[in-house]
C-alpha cells in the first residue's frame, strides 16, 4: 500500500536531497523538480503564498509523479495539518517547535489512532479516490507519514532532546534564520553560539533516531551539514536557483562589447 522512500533512506542512514518551492506553483512544478533529480520537494505555505486550491493540484501531479511532497504548515493548531495529508501530502514540516507537548500534539493530530486522533476520510486524494480496507490503510498510512519538526528558538533549542524523544518525529528540520534571531544574533549563523547550537541539535537527534535537517543556500554550507551528519537536506528554493544562475550568467553576458550594464539604474 503507501510508502515512503524517503523514509525508508532516512532509515538506512542515507541523506536525502529536496528543494522548496513557493512562487512556482504552475501544474508543471512537480515534474520540474522530479526531472531536476530531487528526491523531494517541499511546498512552503508558512512564508509563502500557495492556498489550499493551489496545493491541492501540486500535491495531485506530485502523486501522478511519485515524487515525494510535504508541506510546511502554518502551525500546528486547527485542522490544516491533516487536511493537507487528506490531499496527498506524504508529509508535513511544523515550524516553531518549542517543546515535547507541541510535538506530541503534533503527531497526535497526523496519525490515527491508535498512534493518534485524526479522523479518516476515504474516496479521496489520500487514497487515489480508491478507499482502502481501514484497518490496513490506517496503519500504512501512520508509517509512511513523514513528520518533521522544526528547532528554531531558544526555547526548542533547550527542548531539543524531549522534543526529539516523542514517538513519531522523524526529523528535526533547523530554520536557522529564526534561530540566530531567537538567540539575539540575526544573521550570524557561522557565529560559535550558532555553530554550537547545530551541532547540539544535530547531536540530540542522531541519539533519538531522528534525521537531522537543514535548509541551505548555496554549496558549501550544504556539504559542511553532510559532513557533519545532515541528512534530511533541503537546498536552496526554486527563487534562489533562479536569481544566483542569472546574476552568473548575466555577469558573464554583459561583459561582451556589445551589451550595456542594464536599462535599469
């Protein structure tokens, strides 16, 4: 029935590679990111425009696909968590956990019972419009579940090893931005106080079984986190690849004879 490779990598110890995607939103996104090579995309609803109408045909293509689909949520309050699993997702990434109690609350939202309380819809996205017997789908559907939290205060930071303890986190995903701000030092994120403070987390969950995650921009940080155990990797977005290849390639372009620094001042 459901699987997830992904998990199943994360499982063997292997790092997994995604991108997250906000402004592209066309029909066409999620076979742009499969035919790039990524094992996963995630769609940002928390910074990020993208309604549940436009997540929901993502998530329909993604499924065609076989592609591997989470969302970041909002929050973790309400029913958006398991609405965006009803739709397809074969998971979700919850921000600003501070806590075991929030990362309890969160699995007992996404998983059913027993694991959980979220309720069943069946003849849906979920299940290809094909309901299932119940009892098998349920628990195919709890494994397959990939649920990440993500450490990004002081407050997760000193958490971290009871929020990483709580059955059914699969990983940690580090925002480092809302970190180095939570720690009164915004932006410095190769500071010793945040370098330490990754480490502790990555350290934290590799004791918990949990996959240590990390959102980066460009190369080097993404094989400094490899080499200090990252394997839940998220690299760059879909804005990022565009602006860094055309201020290269632009760069290079303009310095032919016949083309001018730009029309715009």
């Amino acid at each position: 029935m459901l699987e997830n490779p992904v998990k199943k990598a994360l499982a063997r110890g292997e790092a997994v590679l995604g991108t997250m995607l906000g402004e592209l939103t066309s029909p066409g996104a999620c076979r742009i990111v499969k035919n790039a090579g990524f094992d996963f995309v995630i769609f940002d609803t928390e910074h990020q425009w993208p309604g549940v109408e436009t997540i929901a045909r993502l998530l329909r293509s993604a499924r065609d696909l076989g592609l591997q689909t989470y969302i970041r949520a909002p929050g973790f309050r309400g029913q958006w968590p398991a609405r965006y699993l009803d739709l397809g997702a074969d998971g979700l990434i919850f921000p600003h956990v501070d806590n075991g109690e929030q990362a309890r609350a969160i699995v007992e939202q996404v998983k059913y019972p027993p694991d959980g309380k979220r309720g069943l819809g069946t003849n849906i996205a979920h299940d290809d419009y094909a309901a299932k017997p119940a009892a098998e789908f349920v628990e195919a559907a709890n494994a397959a579940t990939l649920v990440a939290v993500q450490i990004e205060t002081a407050a997760g930071l000193e958490a971290r090893e009871e929020i990483v303890s709580v059955p059914g986190v699969d990983a940690v995903f580090i925002g480092p931005n809302d970190l180095s701000l939570s720690l009164g030092i915004p932006g410095q994120l190769d500071s010793p106080r945040m370098v330490q403070a990754i480490e502790d987390i990555f350290a934290s969950a590799r004791a918990a079984g949990v996959a240590p995650g990390m959102h980066v921009f460009d190369m080097q940080s993404a094989v400094k986190y490899l080499d200090a155990g990252c394997t839940f990797l998220c690299y760059r977005s879909e804005v990022s690849f565009f602006v860094e290849a055309s201020r290269t390639e632009l760069a290079e372009l303009r310095s032919h004879p016949s083309v001018g620094e730009g029309v715009y001042e």
